[in-house]
C-alpha cells in the first residue's frame, strides 16, 4: 500500500463557536494528505490536468472520532486504497503529540476526460502506471 503523511496546525479560523475545529474544514485537511499522496505517485492535479483528466471527488466519508482543538498539532496520513477503477484514499487524522486518532475518512474520485466530460471506467494509464511502478 502507498502512504504518505502531511503535518498541519489547527488554526482559531477552523474552529467554530463550541472551540472545536468546524467540521467543513475537514476536507480540506484531507486534502493535505491526499496532495502528499498524489505527489508521491507522481500524478497531482496538475499532472492530472496535463494528462487530460480531471477527478472529481464523488463521495467523501469522515467520522469524527475525537474533537481536534486550537493549535493541536495534526498528522494526516492518507492511503491509496483502490486505483484500477477509481480513485480511493482512506485517511486517519492523529493527534502528533501522542497518535491519539481523531479522524477517519475515504474519499472516492473518478477520472473525467477534461476534453469531453465523459465518465472513464477505468483509471487511465497514466495512473495506473505510476502506482505500479511504487508497488
């Protein structure tokens, strides 16, 4: 399997008036993971674009398991879980103190060719290359 981490901070502008990080920005912290993921496949978004595909996420889970705070330290790991097919990532938020997970989460995608909007059934080569050459 094919993982990678990023490391971010809670900031005062995720949290909402309880004093816990608002639960819309998760995807953007899952973003972080998934960006750190992609670039270490060597096919991020904007290798997606050249490629002549675009991936829209077309589900996203998250289960909140623990309150992440202001200033907690956080460490997104992301994990390619499928790739033939679709495009699957499943993460766990941890708190870099003590590894305390706080998230989990998958988000699905499926590639689209950019020319003519039409749904692929198969991951394109381009992808399906690169993960194999990590495995």
């Amino acid at each position: 399997m094919i993982t990678a981490e990023a490391t971010l901070t809670a900031r005062f502008h995720d949290l909402d008036p309880m004093g816990v990080v608002w639960h819309g920005h998760y995807p953007r912290y899952l973003d972080a993971g998934r960006d750190a993921l992609l670039d270490k496949i060597g096919y991020n978004y904007r290798e997606m674009a050249d490629s002549g595909y675009v991936w829209p996420i077309v589900d996203l889970r998250v289960k909140y398991v623990r309150p992440i705070t202001l200033a907690q330290r956080l460490i997104v790991a992301a994990a390619l879980a499928e790739y033939e097919n679709r495009l699957c990532v499943d993460y766990r938020i941890r708190a870099e103190a003590d590894g305390t997970v706080l998230t989990k989460a998958r988000t699905v995608q499926l590639a689209v060719r950019a020319d003519s909007g039409e749904l692929c059934l198969e991951s394109p080569a381009v992808l399906v290359e690169r993960v194999r050459r990590l495995l």
